[in-house]
C-alpha cells in the first residue's frame, strides 16, 4: 500500500507517540503512589521507548 503523503503520515505517528509518552508517564506516577512499581517501572519503559520514537520519527519528517 502506498501512502498518498509520508509527512503526514510521520506527524501523526509523532503525534501519537506524544500521547502514549504522556499517557505512560501519568499512569506510571498514580502507579508509583498506589505502591504498584512493578507497573511504574514498566510505564517508565514504555515513556523512554517513545523519546527512541519520537526521535527516530523526527529525523524521518526533516
């Protein structure tokens, strides 16, 4: 399949990772203060795999 525009598509697979980086670090702080760290530790995973993302998805939009 052949998209039609790769930036657009790029800006919105940046845009999601934004939101599921933003997603995991909030979950992983009520995590954190209900005293689950086995899923804080995961959601902080989970936020520094999508900083790898955002950068790679970055460098694809120059």
């Amino acid at each position: 399949m052949k998209t039609k525009n790769p930036q657009k598509v790029m800006r919105m697979l940046t845009a999601l990772c934004i939101f599921i980086g933003l997603t995991a670090v909030a979950v992983g702080i009520i995590a954190a203060y209900k005293e689950e760290y086995v899923i804080a530790v995961a959601m902080l995973l989970v936020a520094i795999w999508q900083i790898f993302n955002f950068r790679q998805w970055r460098k694809a939009i120059k």
